[in-house]
C-alpha cells in the first residue's frame, strides 16, 4: 500500500468513519452561513441574481463535500478536494460580483469565512500540506478580488487593511485545521511505528512458547508410530521384511499429513481456530472457504489483518452461524478476487453502525471494495494484487 | 498498516492537537489584527494607533507560553494578559475618530476570536468548553468595557460568538465522532498481533517440517530400502539422534541452530561445506568450485538453511539422478550468495513430480524462501538438473530489514 496518502482517512479509516456527522454539519452550516449573511446585506446587493446563484454554488460544492466524505466511497480524492475548492471560489467571485454597491462591507462577506469552515471539514480527508496550499491559493485569489472592489467602496480603510480583513478568517481556519490535521497524522504515524515494534517484540516473546506448541504438534504425531517404531528397531537392532513395509507405511502416513497442512492457508486456519457457532476444527475450512488457485497467500499483512477483523467482529454477532459463510478467492488476469458473503440476522443500520470501521479499513487496503446487503445476506467484493 | 490510536491514547492526541490548531487560528488573528493596524496608521500618520500595536505584543507572548504549555497557569495568564491588551487595543482604536471606528471594527473582533481560542490545558469536552465560555466572556467583557468607556455604544458581533459556536460544534462531534471507532479498534489491534503471531507460527512450522522431512521421513526412507539383517551402524546412530533430537531437545529454538559465531566464518565450518561432506559419505562424487569463503558472509540461520537445501538436492541426485557425481558451485556477490547444484544425470520436470514428492517442494524450496532467498530450478528430461539457489548475504539482509 505504498501509494496510500498521509491523510487520517487513509492511516486510520476505522477511527475516520464517524468524521462525516461533523463533515456534514459543518457544510450545512456554512450554506445557512451564506443565507443569512445575503439576508442581512440584501440592500447592498446590486444583483441579486449573481448572488443568488453564488450560494447556490456554494451549496453544490458543499452537497458535494457531504456526498464523497461517505466512508462508502473513500478514499476522498485530490481531484475531488480541487473540484470543491474551485466550486467555492468561484462562489465567492460571484458573490462580489453581486454585490458591486459602494456601500458593501467587506466583513458581510460569507465567501472566505465559509471557505475556510469547510478547509476544516476537509481535514480528516486530505493531506494538511495540500489543505494548507489549497487555502493559500485562495488567499491570492480572494485578496485580489477585494482589491478590486476597494476602489468602488466607500471607506476610509486602506485597500491593504480590507485584504487582510478579507483573508484573515479564512487563513486562521485553514491553518487551525491543518495544525490539528498534521498533528494527528504524526501521532497515528508515531503510534503505527510504535504498534509495530511492541507487536513484533511480544512476538519475539511468544517465540519459544509458539515454537514448544509446534514441537508439541510433531510429537503427538510422532510418539503414535515413529517413537514406537524406532525403539523398537533399535532394541532389537535386526531389520526383517515386516521392518520395511512399516517404514514405508509411516513414512506415507507422515508424508500426507505434512502435505496437508502445508497447503493449509492461513485463512483456513483462522477459520478452524475461530469460536461462534458452526463446524468446529477440522470441518470449517473446507465448508467455508474456496480457494482454488491458492491465492490465500498472495495477501499482505495489511490485507489479512483487516479480514481478520471482519471476520471475527463477525462470528461475534448471536446467532451467527459458520455454515453461512463462504469465502471465495481466485486468480483473475495478474490479479486476484475475493468474495466473502454471510447471513447477518441485523438491520441495514445496525451493519452499518457495527460494521463500518471494519469496512473502512477493508476499502484502505484491498482495491474495488464493494458491499452489497439484501437481509440477511451480506457480500462483500474486493480485490488485490 | 491501518490502525489508528487506541483509546487510551486517540483523547489525549486529539485534545492536544485540536488546541494546537485553536492556538494557530489565535495567532492568525493576532497577526491579521497587528497588519490591519499598521496598514491604518500607514495611512493616517495623524492618527495614534502605536499603542495598540504595543498591546498585541504580550498577548501574542502569553499565547505562545500557553500554547508551548497547555497548563491552567498560562492559560489563565493569557486570558488575563488578553483581557488588558484586548481593552488596552479597543480603547485606542476607539478613541479615534468616528469613521475609524465604523470601519475597523473586526480587527477588534479578531482580538477576540483569538481569545476565544485558548483552548486550555488537556481535558475532555466539557472542560475544552469551558475554557471556551471563559475566552468568550472575557473578551466580550474587556473590550465591551472599553467601547463603553470611550463614550460609544456597543453593538452585538456576531463573528465572535460565530467563532465560539463553530469551536464548540467542532469539538464535541469530533468527539462523538471517535466513539464508533472505539469498540472497533481494540479488535483490529487484535487481529494485527494474532497476524503476526500467525505469521510466525508459520515460520516455525515450515521449519519444524523441513526438519521433520530430513530426519524421520528421511531415515524411514533408509529402514524401507535396508537389507534384512542387523540394523547399520550408521543408521543406528541416525535413528538414536532422531529420537534424541526430536523428543530431547526444544529443536525449533535458535540456540540449535547457532554455531559459533567465531567458526562460522570458516567455511569448513559451513552448512553448506557439512553438506558436501555428509554426501560424500554416502557415495556422491562431488566437486566443489567457485568462492568458497562467500559462505562465510551468510547469517547462521540461513548457512544452515542453505546446508540443508544443498544437501537434500545431493541426496535427490544420488536417488534419483541416475549418477553419482555432482558440482557444486558458490558465486558470492555483495548482496548475496549463489549456490549451484549441477548433475548430468536423469533429468526431470518440476511439475511432473508427484504431489506428495517434498523434496524440492519442502526441503529445498521452502527452506529458502523462509529465509529470504529463492531456487531455480532448470532440468531437461535426460540431460540433467541445475539447481540454482540464491540466499541474501548477512549485509544485504540486515539493509532489507532496516528499510523494510
């Protein structure tokens, strides 16, 4: 996932799916914003259609901002924060435009302060630099339209004050949210380096336990035939024929376990060791999951953790039950598919509740997430490299 | 990875942060308020508004000690120092003419958003509230006073109790906002560890397997193709290892595995020189050219891995080659170590092998993945095999890791 951007949304999409309340308000209170703010300099409009057409504006590009800050179709794009930023500059062009009365004031602009709202509600979705940059274009633009319009106004301030007290709003929002943006992406980043190393520590420190439980495995299937076996050679120190077809017997009884546990993916073995309701060890993996090509493997860590999740968030719900769940994976051209379907006795907004961080982080890490619930059969689609 | 903070940590990096960003809006208008104001005395050199210049300058210090620490003291100091500059910058600005004041009010409401802005020592929503009431009534109450004190009226502003609404709304979803992602993140924290452990368990059992491959199966093997008759010496002591080995030790430790760091350059020392030697025991001829000493470079877990693989191709040569001689060869390059096994013998096709066949799959292939190298293998039905085994050299892997 090296193409993933420094943005909260990308480093922690579970603890980004409830940013949109905040996303949406802040965007609906920037248009009532606007309304009011015409409403109170109606008589300083000179053309109220200009005007009316700049909240409008203002308004898409706010519909917009709420419709793709859905953690259902992360991760917000640069293309998409450009499309809004122009929307609402040229809101706020439009808006001077209509009200070119030399009795405007520059304070009754909504325009800028509106701009840098939503520069805040912005910040869970993209990079602080690129917000920051974003908000300085916009100073430029903005100081240059209020420079224009200071000839036509009637106040003693200077053009140079009116500029600063158009942008200065504005600029104090856009840089508050990209402090508050960079510095929760450096302490995720801090903390992600730090998880790592603790998890790969306590892994080090599980080694000798993990390795006595392997070891524990072989002899158990060992100390059936072979340990008999071998003492038994050993003490009588003569091989007769009888000798060479139990050799061989053990030997292939041995050989077929190893093959099939090697061929045994992780996955299989999460699905054995997992708790719920359904076919228990030995049962579960060859009921639930379809791998064919073996492409089980083929999946990062990244990818096997956010499965992982699922899966067991999953068998959490009552009533789950194993015998429900299938999971299908397979070769597709250089790629792979995945498909993970499952009954779920809840409600689309109890999934949605439950779910969604699971989801987010399945759509950071694997490439056409997709999710499609007709209750009480949820699918999930997704596919990776 | 994907994981955002845990609980225990995601309030108090969030509380830190967001009055961080309150604080970068405080000296943006702070320093929005001071350039307005020289702009003004700029253009009316007959006007005094130096005074007012002068009171931004303690409050854009008290700020910057309340910002460098978040605790009660500075917060309360630059509240303070905030009340007297604020009413200090009013009562000059206010004291001007008429027209200044119709025109230059909001740099008296910058003033006020940035104390607004004060944002507090750590706490959760309601204290982060509070400490914003307190901003906003001490600057409605300074620069009120000082309005009234010049003789003027005062008038509502709306972009301070904006700025006030906006903060408050902002902190308290972003609060609500984290409580989704609170029962969901102690379990994907979960499934990473479980990831890794998994991950390593793995590790451990294509170990345990290759082991397990070229000890019991391979000595069973041996059992199976002995005359009847007393049991071989030679074989007699393998078997007594096994059980030694396998029952008697913790096999799968790396203390097993280490050789003396000190020896281990040497390459008699070597798995792969150890081999050599057990398959000539055992009737193959073997030569062995190329850079030898390369092997010296390799970190003991894959010297022994390569050992093993090397010697397990030998033995596939012995038995299935339909020859006993063989070439070893090492080529060493600063990253890594190539080892070649080459015969003349019978040839064979990879896929062709029976499934249950482990050799190659398990001993040879396996066992060098798991230790970062990787085989090749090019064999032609009836003119031979090479076997190309490439293994990171000790340098080389310990680079990988650091920039992995």
């Amino acid at each position: 996932m090296s193409g993933r951007e420094l943005t909260r949304q990308q480093l922690d999409p579970a603890g980004t799916t409830g940013t949109r309340a905040l996303t949406a308000t802040l965007a609906v209170g920037a248009v009532g914003y606007a309304l009011i703010m015409t409403a109170i300099s109606w008589r300083e409009i000179s053309h109220p259609v200009i005007a009316t057409i700049a909240v409008v504006m203002l308004a898409a590009s706010c519909l917009l901002l709420i419709l793709a800050s859905s953690p259902y179709r992360a991760p917000f794009t640069r293309g998409m924060h450009y499309v809004i930023q122009a929307g609402v500059l040229a809101a706020i062009a439009l808006e001077a435009a209509g009200q070119s009365t030399p009795n405007a004031l520059v304070t009754n602009d909504w325009g800028p302060i509106d701009l840098g709202v939503l520069i805040i509600a912005l910040g869970p979705y993209r990079p602080a630099r690129e917000l920051a940059a974003a908000g300085a274009v916009a100073a430029i633009f903005i100081g240059f339209l209020t420079l224009v319009r200071a000839e036509h106004l009637l106040t003693q301030a200077p053009p140079f004050a009116l500029v600063v007290v158009a942008i200065t709003p504005m600029l104090a929002l856009c840089f508050g949210g990209c402090v508050f943006s960079f510095g929760l992406v450096h302490s995720i980043q801090k903390w992600q380096r730090r998880a790592l190393l603790a998890s790969q520590n306590l892994v080090e420190e599980l080694r000798e336990g993990i390795a006595r439980s392997v070891q524990q495995d072989r002899v158990t299937i060992l100390s059936r035939d072979v340990l008999p076996f071998f003492s038994e050679i050993l003490a009588r120190d003569v091989i007769v024929p009888a000798d060479r077809d139990r050799a061989r017997e053990i030997a292939d009884s041995i050989r077929s376990v190893m093959v099939a546990e090697f061929d045994r993916s992780w996955l299989e073995n999460l699905i054995e060791l997992a708790g719920g309701v359904g076919p228990g060890k030995a049962g579960a993996a060859a009921v639930v999951v379809d791998d064919p090509d073996r492409v089980a493997s083929v999946m990062a860590t990244d990818q096997r953790t956010a499965i992982r999740a699922l899966l067991v968030a999953m068998i959490d719900f009552p009533d789950f039950d194993r015998r429900d769940l299938r999971i299908q994976l397979s070769k597709d051209g250089s790629g792979c598919r995945g498909r993970v379907a499952a009954n779920l006795d809840i409600t689309d907004h109890v999934l949605h509740s439950a779910l969604a961080p699971y989801f987010a982080v399945m759509r950071a890490v694997f490439t056409d997430f997709q999710i499609d619930f007709v209750q009480p059969t949820l699918t999930l689609r997704f596919s990776y490299e | 990875m994907s994981l955002g903070l845990p609980s225990h940590l995601a309030p108090q990096a969030v509380s830190r942060w967001f009055v961080r960003g309150l604080h970068a809006i405080a000296f943006t208008t702070l320093s929005g308020a001071l350039l307005i104001t020289v702009a003004f005395q700029a253009a009316n050199p007959q006007l005094v508004l130096w005074p007012a210049m002068i009171a931004l300058l303690p409050m854009l210090a008290a700020l910057w000690f309340a910002d460098r620490t978040p605790t009660v003291f500075y917060s309360t100091a630059y509240l303070v120092v905030g009340a007297v500059c604020s009413f200090w910058f009013t009562a000059t600005f206010y004291s001007q003419s008429v027209l200044l004041v119709a025109s230059d009010a909001f740099s008296v409401a910058l003033i006020k958003v940035a104390l607004v802005m004060v944002g507090g020592p750590r706490g959760g929503v309601i204290k982060r509230v509070g400490w914003c009431v307190a901003g906003y009534i001490t600057a409605e109450a300074s620069v009120d006073a000082a309005v009234l004190l010049t003789g003027h009226t005062v008038e509502f502003d709306i972009t301070t109790l904006l700025a006030f609404v906006v903060t408050t709304v902002v902190f308290v979803l972003n609060d609500r906002s984290r409580r989704l992602a609170r029962r969901s993140q102690p379990l994907l924290h979960r499934a990473a560890r479980d990831e890794e452990l998994a991950a390593m368990r793995h590790r451990i059992e294509v170990k345990a397997a290759a082991l397990m491959h070229d000890t019991v199966l391979s000595h069973l093997a041996a059992i199976a193709n002995a005359a009847d008759g007393p049991l071989h010496p030679a074989l007699r002591a393998q078997v007594e290892r096994d059980l030694e080995v396998l029952v008697g030790e913790e096999w799968l430790s790396d203390e097993l595995l280490i050789a003396d760091t000190d020896t281990q350059r040497d390459w008699r020392q070597s798995g792969l020189f150890a081999a050599i030697q057990e398959t000539r025991a055992i009737g193959l001829e073997i030569a062995s050219t190329g850079d030898l000493s390369a092997v010296a470079r390799l970190d003991h877990e894959t010297s022994y891995a390569l050992g093993l693989a090397v010697k397990q191709c030998l033995v596939n040569v012995l038995r299935h080659a339909d020859t006993n001689e063989a070439e070893v060869a090492v080529y060493g390059s600063e990253r890594e170590i190539s080892v070649m096994v080459i015969d003349t013998g019978r040839g064979f096709t990879e896929t062709e092998t029976s499934p249950d066949r482990l050799g190659l799959r398990q001993s040879v292939r396996r066992r060098i993945e798991s230790v970062g190298g990787a085989v090749q293998v090019w064999s032609t039905p009836g003119r031979g095999t090479s076997i190309m085994i490439r293994v990171p050299a000790a340098q080389a892997q310990t680079n990988a890791r650091g920039t992995a």
